[in-house]
C-alpha cells in the first residue's frame, strides 16, 4: 500500500471523530440528570458552593462554546478532567484500558480457535448431525443476551460447582505490581505462576460470555464460505492432482474460505467493544467498558467523551486493519 | 496398440430431488497407449461424467454405481482412496475446461506446479536446499515446455497476473509434471480465444509425441477431434452411440446423431447453404424409457428403435448403437 493511500484513510478519520464527538456531546446533553447535583447527593451547600462548583467543571458555559473548548483541547490531547475521579480523563482511562484489551483479545482467540474448526467441520460433514447442532448452536450464540448467559454461567461455574470465580480479574492474595497493566504478562514477569494461574481463571467466563456471538457469526461465515471454496473448479483441480486431502482442504479450500471470516473477525472485533459494557458489568471486570457504564449514570461528561471517541478510533482502525488483511489474503486486490 | 485404460459398462449416477439421473449409462472406452482418443458430444451427453468416473472425482450427490475401470491391468474402482490419489495426476492426469477457475486464486502458480511434483514425484532429493532445487528445476521445466518465457521469475506470480492462453499452458504444464501416462483434456480451448485454440491444441499434441503418452480429448467441436484425433466416440444422452478411427467415422457416419453434428458443422466449401441444425432437444434423462435415446429426433426412427438398442460392429474397428445397421450390410 501507498503511503498516499494511507494519509488518504487517516484524512477520511476526521470526519468520523467529529461527527461522533458531536452525536455524544447531544446526547450526553440531552441526558435527564444533571451532574452536580448527582454530586451533591444528600449533602446540603448553598447556591453559591453549587454555582462554584458547577462553573469550576465548566458548565456555566453554554453547549456550543463547551463543544468547541472540548474540540480545542482535544486537539492537543486534553481530555480535560473526569468529574467523578478529580484526575485528568486520559489517566484514568489508560489504567482502565488495559483489562479491556486483554479481555477482548482473549475472546477474539477463543472465538476465532474454536468457529474456525467447528465452521469448517460443518462444512465438510455437511447435513450431518454435527452441522445441525452447530447450525442450533451458532443460532443459540448470536441470539443469547451477554447479560443472561454470563449470569448463568456465573451460576453453573461459581455458585453451584465452584469451579471458577465469580468475578473480579484476579483474587485479592494473588495480586502482583503492575508492569504492562496486562495481567497475564504481569504475573508470568513476576514468574508468579500461582497467579498466572487465578488470572486465567477469572479470564475464562467473562471471554467465553464476549466471545460467544463472534464465535457464531464467524462459524457460519467460515461454513458458508468453505460451502462456496468447495464446489470451485480448483478444489477438484487440486483433487485431479492427486493431492492429500489435507493439503486440499486446508491449503486450497480453507486460505480462500479464510478471505470473508477474516474480513469479518476484524470489523466484529469492534462489536466486541459493546459487549464489554455488558459483559464487564456482569462479571465486575475492572476496564473500560464498566468505567464507561459507570460515567453515564455519573453523568461524568468528559470521560464518556474521552472514551466514545476512543472507541470510534478503534472502530476505524479495525476496519482499516480488515482492508489490509484483505489485501494480504486475496493477491488478487490492491488497495 | 494394447489398451491403457479400458471402461466396461460404465453406469454413473446423480441422485437428484426430481428422481434419480444415469448420466452415464453403460459406458465403454478403450484408450490404446499413445493414441489421441476424442470424446464429442453436446453438453449433458456425459462425456465429462464419464472421464470424472475414470479419475474417481464424482462427488455427493453423484456415484458411480456400475462397471469396470481397467488401467493397466489394475480395477481403479477396487482402489482405496489413497491407492487412488497415487494414481491421479501421476498415472492418469486432467485439464480442466477453464484455467480461470482450475488454477487456485490464492497460491503462486510455483505452489501450484511444486505440490504436484512433492504428491508424486520419487525421483526428488529427500529434503533440504537439493529437493528446492530439484522441484525448481523441474517447475522451470514444465513451464518451458509449455512455452511460457522467463518461467524463473513466472513462478512466484499469481494466475490472475496470467493472461487466458498463458493460464491454459499452466494448467497443462501443472498436469504433465509428474509425466502421466493419460492425460484427459476437457474441453481444453472452448474458454479461450480462436487464434488461442490452435495453439493450445499444437501444444498438446506436439507434447503427446514427446512424451509418449495417451491422450482423451473431450470437446464438442468435431473440427478439433477430425484435426488432432486417432480415434473418436460419439456421446449422447449418457451413452456412446457411434466410435471408430476418425477419418472413417467421419468420411462416413453411422449414426444419424452423429450424421447430424456433422450436417450441423458450417464449412467454407458450402457457403451460401444452409446448416441443417439437428431438430428437438436432448431428452429428460428422468424416467427415459430403454429405448433408443436418439428416437424422437432421428429423422429415420421406427418402431424397432423402441426396443433396447445394443452398439453393433459397424466395419472395421467401428460400432454404433443403431438398428439401421441391421437392414443396411454395413
């Protein structure tokens, strides 16, 4: 790719964040509730303390002037303070964002490890029972709410057969310092095994519970897609060879079939992002998406901001990333 | 010549939602060493039905249900599926209609003639920088041979990069690297351009006489099996009806299928004149009574034809399946 191509993507992201920054600043606005009296809360202070406090957050100011002063210092990278936390935004939000990732990317592998397989299998074994129980399965997956399946699972897993913790991302005697913020690098740096260990643990039903939707959407695709490699002419080409039939499924099928499942894990991997909302909500999983939850009902303005426009980032950068994967994987496009 | 490949009573079947379809239905064919042997036949006559049995490609919902696969001496139907994987492209080798979709899209055209050769080839290094460059050699090789320049650098381009008529000479050479003792060409010009045809069509037969092998040429143009071909079968509605050497068959016409293709051919020497299209269409192979296939186009139908039609001898090394060759002395 052209590094013209690729200030011409990046220029197309300007529109984007200020089209989102505008939408959340409306909204948030629009919102009942105002934030300083969820601060006051019971306590009693006169009209002058709740006049000072409000004109110290700023918001004496009229919307479109705060709109623009929230622009200026975005612009050079001031997301200004959180109300709730009295630390600038940014602080917060990266000592969040890292159980966010490690969360995510553990259930992006667990859904690409296990819908590859099953995709394929289903495929290959087509009308068997194993693809009708997956055809329920992926079906079950994509319309099962995080909420009620974490809780379940919470259920089964924690309360009933003490298997796994409830929540939380690792147990109060394992905690090591903090190095990366990841936590399955942290504890292996500190060569603290034990805790590598809990932190897998507590890992496994929150991704499994995030994982889940992506895991369905991206067996179907990979059965569909498979279903289409397999009746092309090269397929029985690669057969008329007399190739192994390893070789020709996973070689020829499966790097063709592969083309629309990963196109598709990338832009999913941004669906991820409200799952975790949920998710984390459900699972007390300390990151950005209970942060996120957290600031709405705090009415904290400027750290809902700071973190729709990091999402909406993420978001475009993903896609990015499935173009280029795109490219990578079928020679026959350019970018 | 003795036979390489010699098919009896070749019956395929396609198990359809409407009934069930005998694409293929009592199906003979004697290949002989180092002849050119040219399957005609419209679309759904079964002519590529039958060379797919041969190489053991009829998939779900098809099956080959009946018959005798003979090449050099062995049953190929009696094989296992990985006894049969030795066979295909070693043994018996296949070129695919269109190379556009025969070649796979996301593997260089090296990878594509470099697995034939680690599927079959003994004579290869066992492993390291010797077997590299042994299977590099060889794919340099097989490109040269089949004409395309500057093979070396070729190699790690994709097919998309190649043009119609280079991507034939691909597939050709990825079907003749393990040097097959048959090669069976479907329809190998009817993708490509005119001026294209002639030359792939050269490309096979000069090779065939290089490297000594057998050659099934299936196409529907009996230009290309009169100019290339020892031998020709007629095919229509999943059996043969007429075979024998070229020249005769085609000088004189046994068959009023085959009378008819042959009337339906535009020539230079009869411009002006019309061509005489066969009239109707290919019946429903559904439910087709066991009479004569040909019966309700054939312009010299009667009543014995609705009786079971066997193929008769019809002069020297020729048949038909006709019963007019019974009242004419043939």
């Amino acid at each position: 790719m052209s590094l013209g191509k690729l200030i011409e993507r990046l220029l197309q992201l300007v529109p984007v964040l200020l089209g989102v920054t505008l939408i959340v600043f409306v909204m948030m606005a629009l919102t009942p509730g105002d934030p300083v009296q969820i601060m006051i809360g019971d306590q009693t202070i006169t009209p002058e303390q709740e006049e000072a406090l409000r004109r110290g957050l700023g918001l004496d100011r009229p919307i479109v002037e705060r709109f623009f002063v929230f622009l200026g210092n975005a612009a050079q990278g001031d997301f200004g303070q959180s109300f709730y936390h009295r630390r600038p935004v940014a602080d917060v939000i990266s000592e969040r964002l890292p159980a966010t990732i490690e969360l995510s990317l553990v259930a992006l592998i667990v859904a690409l490890v296990t819908a590859i397989p099953l995709g394929v299998l289903a495929a290959i074994r087509k009308n068997s029972i194993f693809d009708k129980l997956a055809t329920v399965g992926s079906l079950l997956g994509v319309s099962l709410p995080g909420f009620w399946f974490g809780i379940l699972l919470i259920m089964l897993f924690a309360v009933q057969w003490h298997i796994l913790p409830v929540s939380g991302r690792i147990g109060y005697a394992s905690e090591v310092p903090t190095i990366t913020g990841f936590l399955l690098i942290d504890t292996l740096l500190h060569g603290n095994l034990p805790a590598f260990w809990d932190a897998v643990k507590h890992l496994i039903l929150p991704a499994v519970t995030l994982g889940l939707p992506m895991t369905a959407i991206l067996m179907r695709v990979t059965r569909t897609s498979m279903l289409e490699v397999l009746r092309q002419d090269y397929v029985t080409f690669a057969d008329a060879k007399g190739l192994s039939r390893r070789r020709v499924l996973f070689r020829h099928a499966l790097k063709n079939a592969l083309i629309p499942t990963v196109s598709v894990a990338a832009i999913e991997t941004g669906s991820l992002l409200g799952g975790n909302m949920i998710v984390e909500t459900v699972f007390g999983w300390p990151g950005l998406g209970r942060l996120v939850v957290e600031s709405i009902f705090l009415r904290n303005y400027p750290l809902v901001q700071a973190a729709v426009l990091l999402y909406a980032v993420i978001y475009v950068g993903l896609n990015f990333f499935a173009d280029i994967l795109y490219t990578i994987l079928n020679p026959r496009v350019k970018l | 010549m003795s036979a390489l490949l010699e098919v009896r009573g070749l019956r395929t079947v396609f198990h359809t939602r409407a009934g069930e379809v005998w694409a293929v239905d009592g199906v003979d064919v004697e290949v002989r060493r180092g002849e050119c042997l040219g399957i005609v036949g419209e679309s759904g006559s079964g002519k590529s039905v039958t060379f797919a049995s041969v190489m053991g490609l009829v998939r779900s919902p098809g099956r080959v249900a009946e018959g005798q696969i003979v090449f050099e001496g062995r049953d190929l139907r009696a094989l296992s599926a990985r006894e049969m994987r030795a066979v295909r492209g070693k043994e018996i080798a296949m070129t695919m209609q269109d190379a556009l979709t025969a070649l796979n899209p996301a593997l260089t055209v090296g990878e594509q003639i470099r697995e034939a050769l680690e599927a079959h080839d003994e004579t290869l290094p066992a492993r390291g920088q010797a077997r590299r460059a042994a299977i590099r050699a060889k794919s340099v090789e097989m490109l040269g041979l089949v004409g395309i320049p500057s093979a070396e650098s070729r190699l790690r381009q994709y097919p998309h990069e190649f043009s119609g008529g280079m991507r034939q000479r691909i597939m050709i050479a990825i079907a003749l690297a393990c040097r097959p003792k048959l090669l069976i060409a479907d329809e190998p010009t009817t993708a490509l351009d005119v001026t294209i045809q002639a030359q792939v069509l050269e490309l096979i037969t000069d090779i065939r006489a290089r490297l000594g092998m057998s050659v099934v040429l299936i196409t529907h143009d009996l230009g290309v099996v009169a100019e290339h071909c020892d031998r020709v079968m007629v095919m229509y509605a999943g059996q043969v009806v007429e075979s024998g050497p070229t020249e005769d068959v085609i000088a004189s016409p046994r068959h009023p299928y085959t009378r008819g293709l042959l009337a339906s051919i535009p020539r230079p020497g009869l411009r002006g004149q019309p061509i005489k299209p066969i009239e109707g269409q290919v019946p429903d192979l559904i439910g087709m009574p066991p009479q004569c296939r040909f019966y309700s186009r054939c312009p010299l139908r009667r009543d014995a034809c609705l009786a079971p039609v066997a193929m008769r001898p019809a002069g020297e090394g020729r048949s038909a399946r006709c019963v007019l060759l019974d009242e004419v002395p043939a």
